[in-house]
C-alpha cells in the first residue's frame, strides 16, 4: 500500500461525554498504519466535553460526510446511550456498519452498538461496570474476554483495552510485523505497578471503591448533557427490530 | 480528602504536535483522584493539533491562569523542542516547578523538561527515538527503565509509559488502594496481543520498521507549526545554566 495514498477510513465516533482514552488509544494505534486516514466524526464539526469534564475533543467530520468509514470505532463514555448518542447517530451506525470491514467499540461503546440492534444475539463485552446491559440488549456478555471478535464485530473491554484491540486489528488489517513495530514506537511494553485491572484480579475493597468511583463519574449531568432520547427508547428499538 | 474540594491541582501542557496518549493517559488516571482538578495548560486557549494530524485537544487555561500547579504532566510530541514550545513555555514550566509537588514528562516531554534545564545531572527517561537527546541536554539516560524518579521530578518512557507513571503516581498521592481502584476502573489489565514493546524485545526488523515510522511522523511541518525558537538555543539555554 502506497503510505501517500490514505484509502483506508477509520471513523472514530466522538460526543458530549465519551472517555477520551477509549478514543485515544486506538487512534494512536491506527494513525500509525500506513495509507490509513483518521476521522473524528460527530454530529457537527465542534469540540466534544469528555467523560469526568475538564478537555475537549474536536469532531473534524460530521456523520454525513462520512458516510462510508472502513472501520468505525465507537468509544464508550458516560453510560446511559441515551444520554451519548441520538437517533441520528444510532441511524448513521446502522447504515455504515453495512459496508464496513470493521465495526468495533471500546468500553461502554458496546452499548452504543447494542442500542443500534446490530449485537443481538452476538458474544460481546463491554465495561464491566454496564456488563448486564448487554444481556438486556440481546447480546451474550463475556465478561472474561478483553476483546470478542463476531465477524466483523470487534468489542474490547473497559477504556485500556481499546489498545490491545487496536493492535490486534493492526495486525489483521496489516501485517504482524506493521502491528509489533506500531507497538514499539508506542512503547506499549506495560508494566502497572500493580495488578487490579480486571474484576477476577481486584480484592473486594478494591472492587468497592471502583464501582463508588464510576456511580460518581457517571452521571451525564456533570457533562451538561440534556437527555436526548430516554433509554427506554432504546429498548423499544430493539423490540421493534429496527 | 474531602472529594467535593479539589485542592490538588493538576496542569497538563498542551502545544501544536503533542501526542494525545501521553496526555490522555495520565489524564484518566488523575481525573479518577478524589479532590483533583484537571486543566489543560497552554499558550492560548484554543484548540491543539495532535502529532500525526486528526485529532485536536483544547486548552482550556493559559499559562499565566495556572501560576502554581501541585502537579504538571508534560507529554511528549514532534521531537524537536524547538517546535514544540518556546520561551514563554519554558520560563512557565522553571517558575512551576519551583513549588510543584511533582514535575512530570511522557515520551519526550522529558526534552521540554530538559529544555527548560531542570534535568541536568539527573538519570531521566524518554523515547527510545531521542534518547541520546537526553544526554546532550546533560541529563542521565536510562532507557532500560519505564519510570525513572529524581526527587519529585519523574519522567517516563514513550507515548503509552505514561499510564504505568500515572498510576504509579496515584499510589503516592491517593494511596494503594485508591490507585488499585482507578487501575479497575480503566480496566487496565493489558494484554497486548504481541510483546514487541521496548527495543530489547523487538526484532531487528521491527525496530527499523519503527524507526521508519518515526522518521516520517515526526518532521513538525505535518503540523504545521512554524519553529519558534531554534534547537540551538536549548542547547545555548544549557550553557548559560539559565
């Protein structure tokens, strides 16, 4: 692939209330692939306030001018959908996921996804904190895994995994060797200090504190975010088959 | 710590080229500490481009408006300096540092450090694309290390390393239990599919792919910044110990 020739779109969905690493993660992934243009995609071209407030992300690109994306990546964020996202939305994701290679979510994205009926009856996971919702949307949660692969459905776990998910599909979209060398220039050679990351790996405490940390964090009112459609919305969408 | 009253304040610099991951990193870490307020610091307020084009980042306080931050973050970007910040910038960060609590860098944020001469004579760590940067800025490589601590000056290696510092950091300031918490809460439990991530586990191949994918990312003009100040003057500022 000749690296001047950008022919391969990548959609990141940005808006009020997503968790910027879940955005960043990835981009800093697939912006390293060559001949691959990066969009951030929005309902308008404007700067987005992220999950916990305090920075802001720039939609360059509006849904309909995009209306072909190679892969869409829709990052998680505060975790009611019908506080993230609208019917514009949910229809564009509809009406490009039919002709993308990729579809993928990081985090809470999933649910995003699920509210766009397009994870019925297919193995998903998500933040662990919003696993349940899945279930409630027709998916088949799998808490275990950090990234679940459903044809061309890609969902990853909480925020960080959206890392490991984007070199994993690196390597799919170009070649192992491309993909370790993105991992090297991003020195992506983890060492936490410490071993909590996962619900299996966390002691009870610990667990505790996580979950006060997301209900304080999570309330779409810190982002000034009027409630766009309800959740049972939703739910009635998914019963409706749309 | 009362979590209602943020008196621990946090100032991450931005400027045209940053990386997004060294910032927004450590930014989910940090914005997950009780008591803790966020800013991102710059010349203006106004939207950044991000190294590798695509995204930007909003300032969202100037310099003059954050006088004495407990903590400042400094991400690392398009690797010269001199295109990175100027003089106004690296006066900012010599007068914070004076009362910070910590004085941080990602990737080659620890340049802009060395730039503004407050890591000579100490061990500090970088990309591994600008190592050698560091000692001519008279500071001590050490680029087998992820974290490196001088006193309350801790620099990190490239782009993803800033997480690992992050949390690190969280422990010192929230406690163990805390920081275990927001690990959980990120789910940060990385798995990344290959482990090509420092330069003495990649192959020789994948370190000169890497290198490559440096050497076209990194000229400033992708950005479109004008240099500034020129590389000689850092060196300059080093010799005349300002």
């Amino acid at each position: 692939m000749d690296k001047k020739d950008k022919h391969f779109q990548v959609a990141i969905l940005l808006y009020p209330g997503v968790t910027a690493l879940d955005a960043v993660g990835p981009l800093e992934v697939f912006s390293r692939m060559p001949g691959t243009e990066i969009r951030m995609v929005g309902k308008e071209v404007k700067p987005v306030i992220t999950e916990g407030g305090g920075l802001y992300l720039g939609v360059t690109h509006t849904l309909a001018e995009t209306p072909s994306p190679d892969l869409l990546l829709v990052p998680g964020g505060t975790t009611t959908p019908g506080q993230m996202v609208d019917d514009d939305v949910l229809d564009w994701i509809r009406r490009v996921h039919k002709t993308t290679t990729w579809t993928t979510s990081v985090c809470t994205g999933a649910l995003i996804l699920g509210a766009a009926g397009i994870l019925k009856g297919k193995p998903a996971v998500t933040h662990w904190y919003k696993m349940g919702v899945l279930r409630i949307m027709g998916a088949q949660p799998r808490p275990a895994e950090r990234i679940v692969q459903s044809g061309k459905i890609i969902t990853s776990a909480g925020v960080s995994a959206g890392i490991d998910m984007a070199l994993w599909l690196a390597e799919k979209m170009a070649g192992r060797k491309q993909a370790e060398a993105i991992q090297l220039t991003i020195e992506y050679d983890p060492h936490p200090p410490f071993d909590a990351g996962h619900m299996s790996k966390a002691s009870k405490d610990v667990q505790k504190l996580a979950k006060k940390i997301m209900d304080e964090r999570m309330p779409a009112s810190q982002h000034r975010l009027a409630p766009r459609i309800a959740w049972r919305r939703f739910v009635d969408l998914l019963r409706t088959g749309r």
